[in-house]
C-alpha cells in the first residue's frame, strides 16, 4: 500500500486511521509486504483512490 499516492506520508494515514503510536510502523510493514493489508483499511483506501480520480476528471472536463 502507497500512502503517497493520497498524499499522506505513513505516519499521517496511521493518524488518519487512529492506529496509535506504531500505526507507521504498521503501515511499513504493509508496504513492504511483512504483514498483509488490514481488508477494511485496504477497502477504504481504494475508495479514497477512486474518489480522487473521479474528482481529477470531473475537474478535467
């Protein structure tokens, strides 16, 4: 998972979350394929990505 890609860096998605105090250190482990994606974090990321790509091309038109 790309926190980036939203414009958050780990530590802020882990905030975003209210994960706690190693919500980054968690978000790393995803990252880098340690541990898997929590399916309810990885759904609502999805969601967020595609609502900012509706977004990018309502705003393109």
């Amino acid at each position: 998972m790309k926190p980036t890609a939203l414009g958050y860096t780990q530590q802020a998605l882990a905030n975003e979350f209210d994960m706690g105090i190693n919500g980054g250190r968690t978000n790393r482990r995803w990252a880098s394929g340690q541990c898997p994606v929590n399916p309810i974090v990885a759904y609502t990321v999805r969601l967020m990505l595609k609502g900012m790509e509706i977004e990018a091309k309502s705003e393109a038109s």
